[in-house]
C-alpha cells in the first residue's frame, strides 16, 4: 500500500474491506518493510469478520461533519486515518456495532481523556508496572500485545492491571489456596491492594503465566515496581528492580547516586537478603542447578514514559547485581568529579533483551529450589519499601486439576471454566 508514517513498535487498528463500499473486518496489523517505490507492506493478523458489514456512506454520515471529505477520500483509496478522524471512526463503529466497542475502545477518544487525568506520579508508576508485566511475559514466552488492551479504570487505580480486561482486584483478598501454597504468596495475601490476572499464550494455551500486582499504598505514593518471577518447573525465582537514566545537561543519559541515598539503602537491602540465601544449604537437585545464586537483577532504562499504546519495553541496560557490586567498587563508574555515574560508555559488558531473558526462561540463573522457599522475606521487603510487587509465575502443566492453569470443577456443578473465571468466582465467593 502506500507508503505511510507510523512506528513499528506501536499498535495499529486495521479496517479492512473485502466488499466493494462496506467495512467487513476488523484486526491488528503492523507496518512492515518497504515493497517498492512509494510502497510498504502491511502485515495484517487476527482478522475478524464483523457481526455485518458496515456501508462507507453510514459510517461518513454518523461522524462529525469537519472529518467527512477526509474520511471519504481514505475510503476509496486507503491510508493511514489522521489521530482525531480516527477518533471518530472509532465512537461512530463503536455505535454503529457495539461488538466493536471492546476491541476499538484504546482507540477512542473517551480513553484519551480518562488517561489525561493521571498525574505524572501516577504515569510513571503505571509505566514501571506495565514493564514489569510485559518482561513477565516476555520471558515466558507470551505475546505482550495484550498489554495493549488496557485502559483506566474509572475507579480508584492501585494497578496497571486493573485497566485490562479479565483482571480480578479486590481489597482484603484471599485468593485460591493454590496460589498460597507457592513461596512468598502468603506475604501478598495480606496486602491490602491486590489485582491478579492469567495469562495465556496465543499459540499454545498451556503455556500460562499468572501474575499478580500487590502494592501497600495508592497509585500516586508508590515509589515504583519490583518484578518477581517465579519458574514453577524449576523453583528458581529473580528479582528485577528498575531504575530511570536521566539526560544531563548534555544531553546523555546518565544515572548517578549517592552512598547515603535510597539506591544505595536498596542495594545494601539487597546484600541482606543475599546473605540470608547465602546460608542455605546447597541443592543437590540436578533441577536446582544455576550458574549464579543470585537472584537480582537492575534495569536502568533510558526513558520511563506511560505509552499505554506500545507493546514494547523500554530500552536500557540489564545487569546482575553481583555484576553492580563489582563496577560500583571500582574506579570505571567515576565521573569527572569523583561522584558515582553510570552510562553506555562506562559501564562495559552488559546483557541485552534476548540474553536477560534466556537465562531467566531456562531457569540458569535465580535461587535454587531450597533458596526459593525464602521468597516471603524478599516479597515483604519489597513490600515495606514502598514499591508494587509484580509477582509472576509460569506455571508447570499438570495433569491433576490443581493449579489455576488448567480446568477446574466450579464447586458442585460439575462445569469447567476458564482459568480467569474461575479465579474471578473465588474471589467473589471470598475463597
């Protein structure tokens, strides 16, 4: 099609007709490498028919009259709709066919004031959680576009996962005494502020990951997001804390701190729990095998912006914390006045995306199956720190009904429900 200016890296609605002056499908697609002069590629998924098809000339008359010549000029010949005519494309169908409303409604332009409200403490602290999440699922092997369905919640926020579709929160909780037998849930059943969803792989719906966003305090006092991933087949579990690069006067992205200050009060937390996992005996597990016991990790990203339309993480650094220990003891992290100062060309070797994310996945790293049954202390300093835990677990296949990943009895009726609705049921039913 012709050639048109959108990032690859943001969602793109596609309206697509396969009948001459009607609307037939609706889908996602993504812009793709150029197909010739003038020309780019654009990949269309997840097409779905509409429940009827929509005339052209119905969908001109119902939006505004200032979008009218615009709209119609794109409906004979196709392109890329402007933000605000797209705006209106999106409440014209959403009235015309409700069934759409759902799938266009991050589009829309009720969306875009809702998210207007949020103060910028209240941004970045949902920005960090849906990082957390989309690394959960990026480790575990699951699409992240699903992230892009959120949208804010009316209602009081504590979480980024109350905004999507499917995700159960509800203050003073007991969840599934499945979930409690896991390491560290009990410390999280006590929160206060608790939102859990499941989370299933396109291609392969046994491929699961649970997760679970626990925080002591509102959306605006929160003083940023932990991800604590759990393996279940391999009861190895990281920790992952992220921190922002700031520009400096320069320009270059920097991050600096003090010996007195919360980063450094944090690591020196981090060193305690450490030493905790330190005095366990070792594991003779083959499973239990790692090729480092600590289970903590930093990300400095180079920017932490709320762009709750892009299914991608945000670009930085990934490194392990024995790996920080070691570069904040030497001379490399100095800047030109003595102070401590990190950036891409001081800090040497460093994991990228693809490598952080194999070791986790494969279990390489993380704390043995002994280790893990510490989880409750780490859980609850994080906790006490002020942060939100995301606490996510790729669940292991079972064969037996008891894990909230496959199909369980709902109480005496004999049915089977999905994961999520079960999840819902007990949580209403207080169990």
């Amino acid at each position: 099609m012709p050639k048109f200016e959108h990032s690859r890296r943001a969602p793109l609605i596609v309206l697509a007709s396969f009948e001459d002056g009607l609307l037939t499908h609706v889908g996602d697609g993504r812009k793709g490498a150029s197909a010739g002069t003038g020309l780019v590629r654009l990949n269309m998924v997840s097409l779905e028919d509409l429940e009827r098809p929509i005339s052209f000339d119905v969908v001109i008359d119902v939006v505004p009259p200032k979008f009218r010549a615009r709209l119609k000029q794109i409906f004979e010949v196709g392109g890329l709709l402007p933000p605000k005519t797209m705006s209106a494309v999106v409440e014209a169908l959403s009235e015309l066919d409700p069934t759409l409303g759902r799938r266009l409604d991050r589009l829309s332009a009720s969306r875009a004031r809702l998210i207007a409200t949020l103060n910028p403490r209240e941004r970045e602290n949902l920005a960090l959680q849906k990082e957390t999440l989309s690394t959960a699922l990026q480790i575990a092997g699951i699409d992240t576009r699903q992230v892009l369905d959120w949208s804010p919640a009316t209602v009081a926020r504590t979480s980024f996962l109350d905004g999507l579709q499917g995700a159960v929160a509800r203050e003073d909780v007991m969840l599934h005494a499945d979930l409690t037998s896991l390491p560290g849930f009990n410390v999280i059943r006590e929160v206060p502020h608790i939102a859990a969803r499941v989370f299933a792989a396109a291609e392969d719906p046994n491929v699961r990951v649970t997760v679970v966003m626990a925080n002591r305090l509102p959306l605006e006092q929160q003083t940023g997001a932990d991800l604590i991933y759990f393996n279940e087949t391999y009861r190895a579990f990281v920790l992952v804390q992220y921190k922002a690069l700031e520009k400096n006067n320069g320009g270059d992205l920097e991050f600096r701190w003090t010996d007195s200050d919360q980063f450094t009060a944090e690591m020196q937390r981090m060193d305690a729990l450490l030493d905790e996992l330190a005095e366990i005996e070792p594991d003779p597990d083959p499973d239990g095998f790692r090729f480092s016991h600590n289970p903590f990790f930093l990300k400095f990203c180079s920017r932490i912006v709320f762009n709750p339309d892009d299914k991608g993480m945000f670009p930085g650094i990934y490194l392990p914390q024995g790996l920080w220990k070691v570069l904040a003891a030497s001379e490399r992290l100095k800047g030109p006045r003595g102070g401590n100062l990190l950036t891409y060309d001081n800090v040497g070797r460093r994991l990228n995306l693809t490598e952080f994310t194999n070791l986790v996945a494969g279990a390489w790293v993380g704390t043995t199956i002994v280790q893990s049954a510490s989880l409750d202390t780490v859980i609850r300093s994080v906790l006490e720190s002020g942060r939100t835990v995301t606490f996510a677990v790729k669940r292991s296949p079972s064969p037996e009904p008891t894990s909230i990943i496959e199909p369980l009895p709902v109480f005496d009726t004999g049915e089977t429900l999905d994961p999520a609705e079960v999840l819902v049921e007990m949580l209403n039913e207080g169990g």
